[in-house]
C-alpha cells in the first residue's frame, strides 16, 4: 500500500478539475513583445528563459518531489505561438464540453482575449499551416477524421526520450551549458552555416539557465517555507527539497532522491517548453537503478522511502493536464499526455535487463491506480518467471497496465527503421506502443489514416456516403465489375491516395516547424544537437527517423474485403449493387444482406480467409508509406496503433460491408473489430500474430479483455504468462488487456462519483473510465469479453 503521504496525493489527484493557467501564455507573449527582429530560436529560448524565472512557484503540502507548471493541482497551459484560434472558438464552452473539458475563469479568458491572441494574430503555426497546405489535401486532412494530423500543427510536436543516461545524468544542464559555450568560442559568424550555429548555442545557454533558475527558484520557496514550518518533520523535508533542488538539475545527481528530483525537473521544461504530448521517461529501470542500488547498499535510503518517491513523481506527471483542441480530445480521449516509461527488457549487449526497480515500478503503478506514466513492459524469451508473473499480477488488478511488449520485435522494427544493433536492443516505448530510441528525432505520431474510409471510396466513386462530398479519387471498380480483384485494386488506389496527401500533410507540417517553432530545451536532451550545432526540428539528433503513419481500421477493412469476396463473387448471392443499396440504406431494408454479411469470416477468429486479406492490406499498406520521404530525406514508416481515434474515425463513415452501422466505431490498431471475435483469446491473437509486425515499426497494438474472474487464482496468473509467451513467439509485438466486468463499467457510468479511480484500457493508454465521452465508454463496454483461454 501507499504511504499516507502519497493516498493524500491521489485524493488531490482524483477531485481536482483540470484547470487551465495562463501564467505561461502571459510571460511568453511578453517576451516576444521584446525581441522583435531577433531570430526566432533565440526569441523562443529568452521566452523560455522569462517563464523559468517568472512562472510562480508552488510547493503543494508534504511534497517531495517539486515543480508545478501553473497554480492548480492539476494544469493545463495554453502555447499561443502554436495555435490560439481555436482556444478563441471553444474556451466558452470548455467546462460543457463532451471530452475532456477544463475550467478557466472569466479574467483569464479576458487576459488572453485582451493581451495575447491580438498578438500572436498571423502568426501562429496553425494560421502559417492552413495557409500553405493545398486545397485538395485540406479537403480531406482539416478536421474531417479521414486523414487527420491536427495534433501537428494545433500543437508542439513533444514524441522525445530524454537521454538521461548519456547526457542529463552524466553532465547536467550546467555541464550541457559550458559545452554550448565552449562551441561558440571556435566559431565565428562568416558564413551561413557559423550563423546558425551560433544561435543554436546561443538558445542551449539560454534554455539551460532557464531550468536551472526554476530549480533554484524552488529551493528559495523550500527554505522559506521551512522557515515558517512548525512541525520538526516537515521542516527537515523542506530543508531536503530545498538543498536537493539547489543541486539539480544543474550537476548530475548523486543518489536516488536528486535523479527523480531531476527527472521531473526535466520533464517540467519540456511541457513548459511546448506543452507537447509523448515526453517519454525511457527505461526507468536502468537509468535509476544505480542510484538506488547506491543507497540501499550504503543504508541511505529504505526501500520504503524509494517506493513513496517513485509514487510520488507518478503522481507529478499525472497532474499535467494536456490543454488541446475539441478535434484533438477526440482523437486522444482521457486527459492523457502519454509520458511512457518503460522497464525489464535486455540491456545493450543482449543481457536480461530486469532488477528490483522494475518490480518497484509495477508496485507503484499498482498502488496509485494514476494515468500517468504510461507504463509499458518488455519480455523477451529469457524474461524471469518472476518477473512476468507480477506483470500478469498488475493485469489482473483491473488498470490496463502495463502494455506488454515483445523485446525482440521492437528491436527488429528499429533495426528496420536504420539503428545500429547495441541501439535497436536498447529501445523505449515512445507515447503509445511505438519502439523508440533516446537518440533518435522523429514524428511517431504523424497523420491517422482511415482505412475503411478507403473502401467507402473504392465502393461510392470517392464519395462520402454520409455527406455526399467528393473525398477521393472519382472513380469505381468498372461496371460490370467481374471480379474481386478489381474491387481490391480500386480499394488499394483510394488508400495509395490518402497514404499520398498523409504525406502532403506531413512534409508541410515538417517545414513550418523548422522554420517557425525550434525547440532549444528539448534540443538539450537528445544525443546529437549540441554536437551538430542543430536544433532538433531541423535534423539534428543522432538519428532522424521517418514520421509514422497510422492506419486505422485494419479490420474493419479486412472483414469488408471478405464480405464482398465472399458473397458477391463466390457464393454469387448478391450483386456490388445490391451491397451498395444496403450500405446508402445503413442496412434498413437489408436485414437478410446485413445477417449474411455478419456471419461470413471475421477477423480475429483464426479464419485464413479473411486474415490472409488483412496481411496483405498491411502490407500493402506498408510498402506503399515506405516509397514516400520526408522533409529530412527518411523514409516514412507504417504502424497499426490505436489512441481513441478509431471512435471519430468511425463517426465519418457510413455502413461498411461487414455488417457494421453507419457512424460506429472503427476498430483500434490490429485488434478485431468488438463483438467479432467469438472463438477465444488464442484464436483472437493468433489471427493477430499473422500481420508481419516487424516491419512496422511505428508499432502494433492489440487490445484484450478479460472477466475479472478468470484472473483470480495463481494458476490462471501462470496461464496469462504462457499466453503472453507463446503470442509473441509468434512474432507479435503489443498486446494489452482490460479486465474488468460489463457490471462495474455500467455502474461507474451510473455513479461516476464512486469510480473516480476506475482506470481502462482506451487503446494504447489507460485513463480515468469516467474521463471518457459515453461513445468512448460504449466502445470499449462493447468489447468482447473472454472468461477463459
């Protein structure tokens, strides 16, 4: 259990409303009223700089862990350099609105009104994007759930690991500084490429003291509240924060309280950096273990003091609230800021990685029940039983965590993806379920793409059905149409187009950022920057991997391929015509068609007829992302994850062939579409290990439920551990689970006062159940639900 300290802090957690400061926004906006006709990674790190020593310092009572990005407990902050038009449109209606809604009060929306969005008018990254994107893209990628990369251009870009054990542990910001300063001694401003580099250094001496004037700013406030503190204990915790935070992150830590101070003091730049989603820990357990290791052996520290200090910086980073756009929430449900942290694995030499932290971090997770981390596995042949056993142990506690990942597929997609071997096998979840490095730069989170919105337009001459709007290529399979063939190639023509404006989307998006919002801070905590002289929206990490593209609807796709295989020109029981009678009817009339189509082979069941279509529509899909470069030369990179987004992705399109309803939900990553998958759990996987995950390395993802019951006993424990094994012996990579019962979800709908606790499984994150809109709990409630293996 947590110690009383920590429960008070989940109490805070759960009855806080996420509220939105403009402290951020306030100080920013002033700062750049200063710096006109500087250059713009400068501007950005002297307006850092100006909120790291202005941005007021709270210190929430019995603290350990220090650092607040705005006055509430839990904080939202608005980045107006990025996007202020639509915090304009909705801000009235931010508390009423259907996902994630926040409280801002009158005066601050006046404060923006007044002093900030007059300013930043004409020059915001979204404004700059809408206006250099092409109309033909715009038609299908602004708001319109067919190609959707919002998140890109409404926002920051965040999708980094910090290298905290190359970098931030060994020199610390202030060894970070001296090394900018040391460049920009051997470079004089002579040619164009000494000018960039020389602001680029500039910037990193800026950011660095920025962060460490913050730290300092905390120590002061603990020493003065020490001073006023009357109860002995407390005082000497102040006095600890304060003399801690005095040290870090400016020097390298030196035991295990300092690394998490640091580690969240990091973090803490990041968002009030660019308030961006997928600011990653990376692997927890290997970076910090030395530490605790140190001060178990040497008596400084219990365990028991380690174990409320990890749950003390879980609850830090769940306190960030993600301040985004009502299109984002839909996509990204659930407040969540998918900080993924990552443990077990191998080390870099092919070696089981796993120790005592890694189980500390499971406890913790457990204990606090917060949607925040992001907490994610990693199991490879030689994984200790142990290990795996409490990893299923915190799956049956019911809060969709951890995520469960294949430790040799995730390092054959990096590998794939160009990393160097030593570096593939020391590989990180990033956000959701997507492989990544500490050293590598990349957009793991570029464009979402509907695939069944492919097919609609495949079947309705590049139509929408819902409104009749041209979306896609005029045209469809020729009439007659003879054979399946020619609907499967129509089918893949419509996605090779939306694959195509995907990229359009991209590449404009990777342009304006580099041209218009640098990121110097976090330019800081990933390998190569300083060395190159190069900020990271220009190039300069170690690695630069190609952006991800994200296809949704594997499935649905798949099962509506078999549907018109099967009926229309094997079994020849209905015409193309007639099926697309139905689908304009949303079946109304059509129930005989509609229950034929149910019953012909679905996805996830085991069935070769229909998962050959789904390997080769994900292929295809591959290949297809794959022929496409991005702005830095690097091939693009497919992926088959899952946030929320197959819920809006569903709301666009009309009925599909497999029986499914028009506005339904999609279905996420490579899991079978809800309902559909009626055989068992091993069929279900089974079908999923076919797809070749490996050469996706944007990621996978498959979503699995359980009843509650099932996991009880030690021995089904040990069952889940042999599935889980033999699942990825097959050549999976991700798979997670829900268990929790139909019973509790609708009661928590009911009286979602009584389950403020209650997390689930969304897609490739866990979050409050109550946080969800009623379509997102539907969704997931409309799950299948397995009672055994």
């Amino acid at each position: 259990m947590s110690s009383d300290r920590v429960k008070s802090f989940i109490r805070s957690y759960l009855n806080a409303k996420p509220s939105i400061s403009v402290e951020r926004a306030v100080i920013f906006t002033a700062s750049h009223k200063n710096t006109e006709g500087e250059s713009v990674i400068i501007r950005r790190a002297k307006a850092f700089n100006e909120v790291c020593k202005s941005i007021p310092v709270t210190i929430f009572d019995n603290e350990l862990i220090v650092g607040s990005i705005g006055e509430f407990r839990r904080t939202g902050i608005i980045c107006p350099e990025y996007a202020w038009k639509w915090v304009d449109e909705e801000m009235d209606s931010f508390e009423s609105r259907n996902q994630d809604p926040y409280s801002i009060d009158d005066q601050a929306k006046q404060v923006l009104r007044r002093d900030i969005f007059p300013y930043w008018q004409g020059k915001s990254l979204e404004e700059t994007f809408l206006s250099r994107i092409n109309e033909e893209t715009a038609k299908i990628l602004i708001d319109t759930g067919i190609i959707d990369n919002d998140s890109k251009w409404r926002s920051a870009v965040g999708e980094i690991t910090a290298d905290y054990q190359d970098v931030l542990f060994k020199k610390g910001f202030g060894g970070l500084k001296n090394e900018a300063l040391k460049n920009l001694q051997d470079l004089e401003p002579i040619t164009a490429e000494a000018l960039e580099k020389i602001d680029f250094y500039r910037s990193a001496v800026l950011v660095c003291d920025g962060i460490i004037i913050l730290a300092r700013r905390y120590a002061e406030k603990a020493a003065q509240l020490a001073q006023q503190e009357t109860n002995i204990i407390r005082k000497q915790e102040l006095l600890e924060v304060a003399k801690v935070c005095g040290k870090v992150p400016e020097y390298p830590p030196e035991n295990f309280y300092e690394a998490i101070q640091s580690v969240w003091f990091t973090q803490l730049g990041s968002i009030l950096s660019e308030n961006s989603l997928a600011l990653n820990l990376g692997r927890f357990d290997q970076y910090m273990y030395p530490y605790l290791a140190n001060d178990l052996k040497n008596g400084t520290i219990t365990g028991e003091k380690a174990q409320e200090l990890i749950e003390c910086l879980w609850i830090k980073l769940s306190e960030w609230v993600w301040a985004i756009s009502s299109n984002t929430a839909k996509f990204f449900a659930g407040y969540n800021s998918f900080q993924n942290l990552t443990v077990g694995g191998r080390t870099r030499d092919g070696r089981d990685a796993t120790n005592e932290l890694s189980h500390m971090c499971l406890k913790a997770t457990e204990n606090v029940r917060t949607h925040q981390p992001g907490l994610s596995v990693r199991i490879h042949p030689d994984a200790p039983e142990e290990f795996l056993l409490a990893v299923c142990k915190l799956i049956s506690a019911g809060t969709g965590f951890p995520a469960v990942h294949n430790d040799r597929i995730g390092s054959d997609m990096l590998l794939a993806a160009g990393l160097a071997p030593e570096d593939a096998r020391d590989w990180s979840n990033c956000g959701c379920v997507v492989p990544h490095f500490r050293k590598v730069g990349e957009w793991t989170a570029a464009v979402n793409i509907n695939l069944a919105a492919a097919l609609e337009y495949a079947l309705n001459s590049g139509k929408s059905r819902i409104t009749g709007k041209e979306m896609g290529l005029k045209e469809k399979p020729g009439s007659p149409v003879t054979g399946y063939e020619e609907v499967k190639t129509a089918f893949y023509k419509q996605l090779a187009n939306l694959i195509k404006h995907s990229v359009i989307g991209t590449v404009t998006a990777q342009q304006v950022h580099a041209e218009m919002v640098p990121r110097p801070y976090l330019s800081m905590l990933v390998d190569g920057c300083l060395e190159k002289g190069r900020d990271l929206s220009k190039g300069g990490a170690r690695y630069n991997v190609g952006p991800v593209l994200t296809g949704i609807g594997v499935a649905d796709a798949a099962n509506s391929l078999a549907v018109i295989k099967k009926l229309v020109f094997e079994d020849k029981k209905y015409t193309l015509e007639e099926l697309n009678a139905a689908l304009d009817a949303n079946w109304e009339g059509y129930e005989e068609l509609r229950r034929a189509a149910l019953a012909c082979p679905k996805y996830g069941n085991d069935d070769d007829y229909v998962d050959a279509i789904a390997v080769e529509l994900t292929d295809f899909y591959h290949q297809e992302v794959r022929s496409y470069r991005d702005y830095f030369g690097s091939p693009f990179n497919s992926a088959f994850m899952g946030i929320s987004n197959y819920i809006p992705a569903g709301s666009v399109i009309g009925a599909t062939p497999d029986g499914r309803k028009t506005k339904t939900p999609l279905t996420e990553g490579v899991s079978p579409h809800a309902g559909t998958d009626l055989t068992s759990p091993t069929a279900a996987m089974r079908s999923a290990a076919k797809i070749n995950h490996d050469v996706h390395s944007g990621g996978t993802l498959l979503n699995v439920k359980f009843a509650p019951e099932f996991l009880r006993s030690e021995r089904n424990l040990k069952n889940l551990a042999s599935l889980i094994r033999a699942y990825f012996a097959l050549g999976a990579f991700h798979v997670q689970f829900n268990v929790i019962s139909t019973e509790i979800l609708r009661k928590a709908q009911a009286h979602p006062e009584e389950y403020r606790d209650l997390l689930v499984r969304v897609a490739g994150y866990s979050t409050q159940f109550i946080n969800l809109s009623r379509e997102a709990q539907e969704a997931i409630i409309a799950r299948t639900t397995y009672e055994t293996i």
